[in-house]
C-alpha cells in the first residue's frame, strides 16, 4: 500500500512540476524536457526518502525500507510517468483524429463533408507544427529547405519500427 501511495504521489508532483514549468515558459524540446523532470523527481524522492529513513527512524511506515518497495515505487512511478510521455502529444498538439471528432461533433447531426474536412486539414495544420516539435526536440534539423533527421530521431525511428514489427502492425507511421 505504501508503494501505491508514494507512487501516485510522485506522478502527482511530476503533473504539478510540469503545470508550473509550461505555466512560466513552456520550453522547446518539452518530450526531454518532460523526461529530465520525470527523472529529477525520482531521484530527489528517492534522496529525500533515503534522508528521512536515516535521520527519523520513527518514519519507517511513511517512507520505504526495503529494495522491494524502492523498486515496486520505481516501477508504478516509471511506468505511469512514461506512458504520460508517450501519450503527451495528443495533449500538446492538435492530433488529426481528435481534432476530426472534434469538426464532426461541432457541425452536430449534419455531419461534415469530406471536403470540408480537407479544406480544413491542411499541411500547415497538421504537418508543418510537427516538423517544428521535432527541430525543437533535436529529433530533426533543417537544412536549407530540407529536413534531416538526428542521431536521437534515428535512434527513436528504429525502436518504433521495431515495435511495430514486433507486434507484426503492418501500417507505418
């Protein structure tokens, strides 16, 4: 129970770390941005965890005493945490499937011709701000007119792939 607690309590202040940080300035590259906060916070936990145990023997039941409860807080924590990161762009960006509900539930129970959905979704709608996300995130570089991936973007692009082979989806992207 105290793990869960903990746990839940640690992605609580990562959300409130994050609200404050973008509140201030949201910051270019926010997916490692996001990632270094997620890290930050467990490890200051873990820190502020290991100094209380040590200086207040008296608070054993608050905080944990055993490897298996560092690591049962490690995995709730590390496991919630990342799979914010991963769904964090459908909070962050306008995705294409959520904003094409959102054009249909608007226009009501006419519905939306699929010409006005495309007159609507345009490169510089969808395509170009996620060019822009991944420059930012040191993903991608410009170059001239043209758009170079990284090393990080590669590295990103071959576990993906990777994946999805893994689960044996055949459509890309």
């Amino acid at each position: 129970m105290k793990a869960l607690v903990l746990g839940l309590t640690l992605f609580c202040c990562l959300l409130i770390l994050q609200v404050i940080v973008w509140r201030i300035k949201r910051p270019a590259g926010e997916y490692a941005v996001l990632l270094q906060m997620c890290c930050g916070v467990l490890i200051i936990a873990t820190v502020g965890f290991a100094a209380v145990s040590w200086g207040r023997p008296e608070s054993a039941r608050f905080v944990p005493q055993t490897p298996l409860e560092y690591l049962s807080i490690l995995f709730l924590y590390g496991g919630m945490s990342l799979a914010y990161i991963a769904t964090y762009s459908a909070i962050q960006a306008d995705s294409p499937s959520l904003s094409l509900l959102l054009m249909m539930e608007r226009a009501g129970p006419q519905g939306v011709s699929l010409r006005d959905m495309e007159e609507r979704f345009s490169d510089e709608v969808l395509v170009i701000p996620r060019l822009e996300d991944l420059v930012a995130g040191g993903l991608v570089k410009q170059v001239d007119s043209r758009y170079v991936i990284e090393q990080s973007g590669a590295l990103l692009a071959r576990v993906h792939l990777f994946y999805r082979r893994f689960l044996k989806l055949e459509k890309g992207g």
